[in-house]
C-alpha cells in the first residue's frame, strides 16, 4: 500500500483523534493541525504522529502547514454543533467558512492529490423524506449554512485542478471519546452523559424527532477508504450514514438498555434554536461506490460506548479517561 503524507485539520477531535490513530497504524505520515478546544470530543495529541496547534483561519498555521507539504488533506476542523453555532456565530462562520476557504486554497497551490471533506447531513435541512445526496439543500441552521458554505469554497478553489474532491455529508456519529461533559453537542452523547451522571435525562424538544446515528469506527473506517476510491469526475458527495432512521423515543430506550439499566427516567423540555426536527440520509450511494455491506447496529455500537463510559468515575475531568489513553 502507497504511504502518503497526510494532514488532518481537527485531528484532535472526536472523529479526528480515530482517525489519526487509524491512518499511523497503517503507516502514513500524519500532520494533526488542532487548537485544542473542547467541543464534541475529548481533545487528544496522538505522539506517533507531527502536531501544529493553531488555527486553519490563521495564515501563520496556513503556512506551517505549506511548508510541511501535505499530499492528502482530510479537512475535519470545524464548529460541529447546530447549537453551540448560536452562541459564537462569528467564531462559527470563520473557522467553518473562512477556515475552509483557506485550507483548500491551499490545497490549489499544493496541488494535493485528494480534499476530503465532513461536511454534515445538517446542509439538508428539515425533510420528512429519505434524504439522497441530489436532494434539495435547504439548511434550517447556521451551522448547516456555515458547511454548505465550505463545500462551496472547496468546489471554487479546486476546480479545474488535478486533485479529487470527496465530501462527506457526516450523519450523527457517536462513541468512545466524545466530551461527555458538553451538553450541547451529540444527541447520544448527551443523553449518555446523565445516565452517566445519574442525573434524570433532560430531552430538548419532541420524542418524535428522528436521526440517523453511526458508531465512529464506521465512520473512520469509511473516510480512510476514501483514499483508494477512484473516482469518475473531479469531485463526489457521500451521504455518510447508516440508512436507519431512529426517533429520540426508541434512542432513549436503546441507551437505557445499553447502559444496564431497566429504567431510568427522563423529562421533556422545550425545542433548542437550529435544532431540526428530523433528517434521515440514504447510504445506498456510498455502500455502492465504497463496496460497504454494512455497518455495524447500534446496539452494538451503544454497547462498546457504554463500555467505555462505565470506566470512567462520574464527574472526572475526562482528559486522563481517552480511550487511547486507557490502551496506552
């Protein structure tokens, strides 16, 4: 297999720590570029591989990273909550719009042989339909404005260049390694968290809101994929989901089960601004094209989630409890 250098903007991240540790384990050349905030994930440093801690918006970062010389980009930093995107708009549009325009510029100028890009299902907006990834953008949140808007930069800056762009419109993903302690980012992860804390589930909105969900190592495992891809044109969009709609109900029931318990109890407060109703994406595209029979269930994907949390003391600071740093 061809080893390549690598650069993941966000590799400190939830998903980006996964797949950092996945594309160092097969022997790639990592470059992790990360501020280190604490958002949807745990934030951790994998030392097997080169760190740069700066922002993708500012030009110093942009120029480390030039000088290092990347031959894939794998474009994961971003504000990644539809809430939290209302309490700091304008730290939302720089890093999800400008941040982006800044990184595929200069994946232009360094002629990169791939841009991969998580964008999110949430540039859909509201749909009561099966979501395909030729249906109607139509974001009902900034958050799902500010990644449309960064596959629009990215389409712009490398049109009619020899790289080959896959976005990846990411579903709801969850597992070992999220921020537990961070209530505004990840529907399972939340709810997880007061069972975790043996606090009452608090639910923002109706129990008849639906999602689509996928364990990280799926997730992961399809984003490394997507450096042997082939693809037909210059650029491609994959719905990154699962293919099963869940309603907030049945995930309550699932997580309850998966956490070992026979109840538990919950109450239902009001909606939350930029928070959709319900969004469930097709993965028919991407099993096809990907060669993928299917993901794991989240049964058991809750059930490895819950493994993790129950080794963690309720209340801790979480950076000691990563699950790479559990292995270690």
């Amino acid at each position: 297999m061809t080893k390549y250098k690598i650069l993941i903007t966000g590799g400190s991240g939830f998903i980006g720590a996964h797949l950092t540790e996945k594309l160092i384990s097969l022997g790639h050349n990592v470059l992790n570029v990360d501020v280190l905030k604490k958002q949807g994930g745990i934030p951790y440093v994998n030392r097997k591989g080169k760190f740069i801690r700066g922002s993708i918006s500012n030009k110093k970062t942009i120029e480390k990273i030039k000088k290092w010389k990347p031959q894939i980009i794998y474009h994961l930093a971003a504000q990644s909550a539809s809430e939290t995107a209302y309490d700091d708009p304008k730290f939302d549009i720089i890093t999800n719009c400008y941040g982006t325009y800044l990184i595929s510029n200069l994946a232009k100028e360094l002629k990169v042989k791939k841009f991969i890009y998580t964008s999110s299902i949430a540039v859909y907006g509201n749909s009561r339909s099966t979501i395909e990834e030729n249906s109607k953008i139509e974001p009902d949140s900034l958050y799902g404005v500010s990644k449309y808007a960064g596959e629009l930069f990215i389409k712009q800056n490398l049109k009619n260049t020899s790289s080959k762009i896959i976005i990846f419109r990411v579903g709801n993903t969850y597992g070992p390694g999220e921020n537990l302690h961070n209530q505004k980012k990840g529907m399972i992860s939340i709810y997880s968290s007061y069972i975790w804390k043996k606090k009452p589930i608090l639910i923002k909105g109706s129990l008849n809101r639906f999602r689509d969900f996928i364990y990280v190592d799926d997730c992961v495992n399809t984003l490394v994929k997507s450096i042997k891809i082939k693809l037909k044109d210059s650029s491609a969009v994959f719905n990154l989901s699962f293919g099963d709609k869940y309603k907030v109900k049945d995930i309550i029931k699932l997580l309850i089960k998966a956490s070992g318990k026979k109840k538990y109890k919950y109450r239902v407060l009001g909606n939350t601004q930029g928070d959709s109703f319900g969004f469930h994406a097709s993965g028919k595209k991407l099993k096809k094209i990907f060669k993928l029979k299917t993901f794991n269930n989240i049964e058991y994907g809750l059930k490895c989630y819950f493994k993790w949390i129950n080794k963690i003391p309720i209340n801790s600071k979480l950076k000691k409890f990563h699950p790479y740093q559990i292995t270690k």
